[in-house]
C-alpha cells in the first residue's frame, strides 16, 4: 500500500506542475471541400426575411450543455470569496460610449442568440442565431437583417446541407488580407454527414461576391470558434456522436488558397480525445503579425489551469502537421461551481457556461513580447454571484508563455457579471465587456477595464464601470444566455473597441446592441524637478507625471542644456548662466496633443551658498575606533574645512 501511495504522489506532482509532458498528434485527416462555389454579390442577392425554422431535430443531436468534460466535478468547495477578486470599481479613468445602436433581434424564434460580429475600416458586420445584418460605422443598417441562408443562397441546392441554417455563427475580419470570413455548421442534412460553411469575401466589401466552401466531418462539429492566423483560418469544435460527446477537435484551412478563391483549399483536421473541449484559437489583431514561423496558439481552460497548445501546419505537405499540448499554466484559484445568476422580479436564473474560455483568445506582438487576452466565468463569493476572471499572457523573445496577470472582477454590489469579451488595443489598453444581473438588477450589458501600464497594480480594472445598455425586463422563462458576446478592434485606428452582446426585452424576445467605445485619455500634464534653484553650473534632472498614457513628449529648456528633449524623463541638464528660466513640457499620444502645455521656472544663482550638511557612519563608537564622515553638502561647495 506504501509503494501505490508513494506512486499516485509521483503522478500528482508531475501533472500539477506549470509544464507537462507533450503529446505530439498527427491529423486525422486532411480534407479537399466538400463543395465550393462564388456567389453573386450579396448586394445583388434577394434578402432571406430571418423567420422561425423548425428546430427539434437539433435537442436530439447536441447534447448543448456544460459539463460534458469532467475537469471541474471535483473542485475543491470555494471558502469566502475568489483570492483575487476586485470588488471597487468607482475613481478610475472613465471610457467614452462612441456609438451604441441595435444590432439584430431575435427574429427566428431561437435561443440563445450566439452573438458576435467583427469590425471593418468601414462596416460592422453581426452575426446570430440564425439571421445578420451589416452597417456602415456610425450605425448606419446598409443591409437590413437577413436569414443567414442568404449568404449560401444557390450555393447548397441539391447538397445535403440544403438551406442548413443551424446556427452557431462567427464572423471575422482579417486585417493582413482585408477580406471578411462568415461561417455556421449545417446538421440537419440528409447523409447523416455535418458540415462546417464558411464563406471569404472576395474582397473588402462584405456586400460584394463571396467564395464559399463547405467541409465535411463525420462527428457534429458543435460551438465552432475561429481565429485568423497568417498561414490559415483556424477553429475548434466540439465534437458529439450520437448524442454523446466525442472530444475536442482543431482545424485548420488554408488561409492563402481561400482567399485567392482555390476550390481545393484543404483543412486539416486534428482529433483530440475525450479528455479535451471547448478549445480556443487564437485570433491575431495589430498591425505586427506573428514573429515568422510562429505556431498557431490554441487555449482551454481546466480545474485551476490553463492548457496551451501549438499547432504546426505544413500546406506543403500536410501530412506532416502537428497539433501538440505543450504547456499547463496553474492560475489562482477559481470556482466554476455553485453560480447563481439572480434576476430581478423572478426566480428564473440565466446560465453562466462557466465551464469553457469565453470568446476571445486575442492576440497581438508587440515586437518585444507577444500578448493574447481571454476571459472565464467564476464564482465570486459564497453567495454564488458570478464574475469574470480575465487573463493577459505574455511572451518574451524565446521565452515560454506564462500569466502576466489575472484578476476577477465581481464590484460588490450583489450583481453577477459573466458572458463576457476580452480583448487589447494598439496601446495595451484592455476592454471587457459583458453581462450584469442581480437581484435589483435587469440584465444590462456594461464594459471595465485597464489601461496600459496598469498604474493601479496588475489584475486590476482601472477604467470605471460603464452602462451600455440597462435592461428593463428579465428573461422570466428560460435559462439559456449567451452562448458567447464578441469584444473587437477597429483595424481604421487600432484602438478604439467594438463590442456586441444581447440583453431581453422579456420571455424569448431577446435583443442584441452594438456599441464602440474609446479608452483613449488626453494626456494631463505635469512634471517635476529636483529642485528650485541650483547654483550656476549646476544640472538638474525633471520628473514626468503626465496622466493619460503619453506616448511622446517635448521638453524645452530655456538656458539649459541641451535646450530640447524628446525623453521621458530627462535627467542632468546643465545651466551655465544666472538668471530664472523657463522649463515647458508638451504631451500627447494617439487621441492627440494636451493643448494645455505645462511651463515652470528654474532659478540659477551664482551668489547661492552651499547648504552644509555631513553623514556620520556610526554615532557611537569605543576608544581609538575610526570614524566616516560623509559630506552631503548642496550646491557645489569648492573648499571644506572640517
């Protein structure tokens, strides 16, 4: 018995350290479309209106529901609230609601609504269960909401997909080639096979013609995610057989042959096992793509850990493809279990999915280190509140990935916040959007965050608590919420935010918005220096305290040398002259200079005289001890006598 425990031991540290033992897969199978086709420009296209389909073969297929995975049925009971809870949210920087309208409502009878949409540099492009529309960027609808049919409208007749608008949406923009990628599964087809659609506009416009490819799979490719990826368009899925889950799954199709319109371009498909789902893949936003040859990233979540995977494609040959688990990241520790998302005026409690990494994994380089944002539903506190535990991962040069910072926002006033979009813009600001209801609360859709540099300390939300939209009504007769809201950068200035999530006018008749918001703070300036008056040939060093995130600044020393600076924090500028000078600091970052430029004076004598002052090493000492005395006169004394 000694020897088994021993052992068990052994196996226990070994999996619960932050790095674990690879195990590299080889596809399963490498796949040329089951069809393809190019559409006419959807502007040409006769609208679908959205209207209710016929929807209870889908209960019968997916076992649509957390808990399917085990890693969580033995958490440990949480005592008191989340370690790293933050329960203030008042004081801070506060965002600008830029546009804020309607996005498309519940027009087809379903539920929940899967919202999510992507901003281009000139649309905003939703997509839901089961219908979409596409507006211009000051909120402007130039397509009114559309079955999603009418996006593969011609391109199924006669296929066993024919006019499958199941659901499960994403639409993305990819920046690096400035095109739009739409996808859905298709399950209720006619030769027990499931298909994944998905469409690449063949050009920037969204309006205009569309290649469209359908894949085939042999399980039910459920909850697929998507990621752009400079060497191809990415997702997982979940995969059921018969009822029963089957494992997770990561894919890959060629990036470079769909958007060229290739009717061969191939996916390679990776099979996880049962142990694994609800992965997510990364989605690259910014300007600086991946370093080269840089692996794709996939993340899931388990008890108290993130799973970090990298994927290798090789389109020339992809047999040689790898998918392998290469590193487990210990967070601090959560529970998913116990939630209760109250409303208010009724019993009925909304559903966290507490059980998988929320949309999205964002990523982004820096040049110095690379970033990708991602976010979770815990438990707050005892009363079983929700908040959002939300995570920022950091790589250095050739280092490994590890949790720069983590924090879980739940401000207490007895709301459940959850369902919520994390994501970074240019500036390494950091926006969450999502869901908030409580007992005195409907559910309301409001944003936080963090801007860059993290002045408050790291894990914490620095940028107040902000209403986009305040319910009026709760959902009084169902618990299903999300599956999942969408938190996006507009690629036109790289910073400001676009966020979509739904909130309910009551019973079934949920709503989605749409709202941008901007972090960016006008810079306050103000500095500081080590002293008032200085002898002449003396220099002195100054001190920026300039609020708002600068990103440059303009100092100009009148008498002093040199007489202009671009740094920060400029240090020993030397004044030769007597006489009272003027010191002016100008900042100013992305949302523009600070008109109010700060000015202040020096003073430089030469009749200044030293201010004598001396340090003692030790004030006690035996006989014939030696003592140090240290001078620590100002001003530049030129003679001393002791």
């Amino acid at each position: 018995m000694r020897k088994s425990f021993i052992a068990t031991l052994i196996l226990i540290v070994l999996f619960g350290s932050s790095n674990i033992m690879a195990q590299t897969l080889s596809p399963k199978k490498i796949v040329k479309p089951a069809y393809f086709d190019v559409s006419k420009k959807l502007s040409d296209i006769e609208p679908i209106p959205p209207g209710v389909r016929e929807r209870s073969w889908k209960n019968n297929i997916i076992k649509n529901f957390d808990g399917f995975l085990d890693d969580f049925a033995n958490e440990p009971e949480m005592k008191g609230a989340d370690p790293i809870i933050q329960t203030v949210t008042e004081g801070f920087a506060k965002p600008s609601i830029v546009q804020n309208f309607p996005g498309v409502p519940n027009l087809s009878g379903v539920a929940p609504p899967d919202t999510d949409g992507d901003v281009g540099p000139n649309h905003y492009f939703q997509m839901i269960n089961l219908a979409f529309s596409i507006w211009d960027k000051e909120g402007n609808q130039l397509m009114a909401p559309a079955d999603n049919q009418t996006l593969w409208e011609g391109f199924d007749d006669g296929q066993p997909f024919d006019n499958a608008n199941d659901g499960d949406p994403i639409v993305v923009y990819d920046e690096y080639a400035d095109r739009w990628i739409a996808s859905q599964f298709a399950l209720n087809t006619n030769n027990n096979k499931y298909y994944e659609l998905i469409a690449v506009s063949a050009t920037a416009d969204p309006l205009g013609v569309w290649y469209r490819y359908a894949y085939e799979f042999d399980n039910l490719p459920d909850y697929p995610k998507f990621g752009v990826w400079p060497n191809g368009y990415y997702f997982s899925i979940n995969q059921f057989d018969n009822w029963q889950w089957a494992g997770g799954g990561i894919c890959a199709v060629d990036r470079a042959a769909m958007i060229n319109g290739d009717p061969e371009a191939e996916m390679v498909f990776f099979d996880l096992g049962g142990t694994y789902g609800s992965l997510l893949p990364a989605d690259a936003d910014g300007a600086e793509l991946p370093p080269e040859n840089s692996p794709m990233y996939f993340l899931n979540m388990g008890s108290n850990n993130l799973k970090l995977w990298e994927v290798e494609i090789d389109w020339e040959n992809p047999e040689n493809s790898t998918s392998e688990l290469v590193n487990t990241m210990m967070t601090e520790f959560f529970s998913t279990n116990g939630i209760e998302i109250v409303q208010r005026g009724t019993s009925q409690q909304l559903a966290s999915l507490a059980g998988r990494l929320m949309y999205r994994l964002q990523y982004r380089n820096f040049g110095e280190y690379e970033v990708m944002v991602t976010n979770h539903t815990v438990k707050a506190d005892e009363s079983g509140r929700a908040g959002v535990r939300w995570y920022e991962l950091r790589k250095y040069n050739d280092g490994e990935w590890a949790i720069y910072q983590q924090g879980t926002f739940a401000p207490d006033d007895g709301n459940s916040r959850w369902m919520a979009s994390a994501a970074m813009n240019d500036n390494g600001d950091i926006a969450i959007g999502y869901s908030v209801s409580g007992p005195l609360t409907f559910p309301s859709i409001r944003i936080a965050g963090q801007l860059a540099g993290a002045a408050n300390g790291l894990g914490v939300l620095d940028v107040e608590e902000t209403t986009i939209l305040a319910g009026e009504k709760s959902q009084n007769n169902l618990e299903r919420w999300g599956d999942y809201a969408s938190m996006n950068i507009d690629p036109s200035d790289g910073t400001t935010f676009w966020f979509t999530t739904e909130w309910t006018n009551g019973g079934w008749s949920w709503r989605t918005q749409i709202a941008s918001i901007d972090f960016t703070q006008i810079p306050t300036t103000d500095f500081v220096s080590d002293e008032q008056i200085i002898p002449t040939g003396e220099t002195i060093n100054y001190t920026d305290l300039t609020i708002g995130n600068p990103n440059s600044w303009e100092w100009t020393f009148e008498g002093g040398y040199p007489s202009n600076s671009v740094e920060q924090q400029p240090t020993e500028i030397h004044y030769i002259d007597e006489g009272i000078f003027s010191v002016s600091l100008k900042t100013a970052n992305l949302a523009g200079e600070n008109e109010m430029t700060k000015t202040s004076y020096i003073q430089v004598s030469s009749s200044i005289l030293p201010e004598v002052d001396f340090e003692v090493n030790n004030t006690v000492v035996c006989l014939s001890e030696v003592v140090h005395l240290t001078d620590k006169s100002l001003y530049s004394p030129i003679a001393w006598k002791w």
